[in-house]
C-alpha cells in the first residue's frame, strides 16, 4: 500500500511542477480535458434522448 501513497505523492508534485513551470500548456491540457468531457457528454446525451 505504501506504493501508492507515493506515487499519489509523485504524481502531485509532478502537477504541481508543470503548473508552475508551464502555466499556459497546463492551461491547455485542463482546457482540452473539459471539452473532452463536454463532448462525451454531449454524445451520451444524444444517445438517450434517442432511446425514447
């Protein structure tokens, strides 16, 4: 279990580097995951309202 506490940890501070370090491409990266999420979405949506 200790494993994943640390690469928990890793992967934070990995973040939080690219957050510092490149505001703008992890600006991007949020960006493009939320239109992502939209569009799955979106999609799932148009998928039920079909089903009736």
């Amino acid at each position: 279990m200790p494993a994943k506490k640390y690469m928990t940890w890793a992967a934070m501070a990995f973040v939080a580097f690219y957050v510092i370090n490149q505001p703008d491409g992890a600006a991007r990266s949020v960006e493009s995951a939320a239109n992502g999420i939209a569009s799955a979405a979106g999609s799932l949506a148009t998928f039920v309202n079909a089903l009736s």
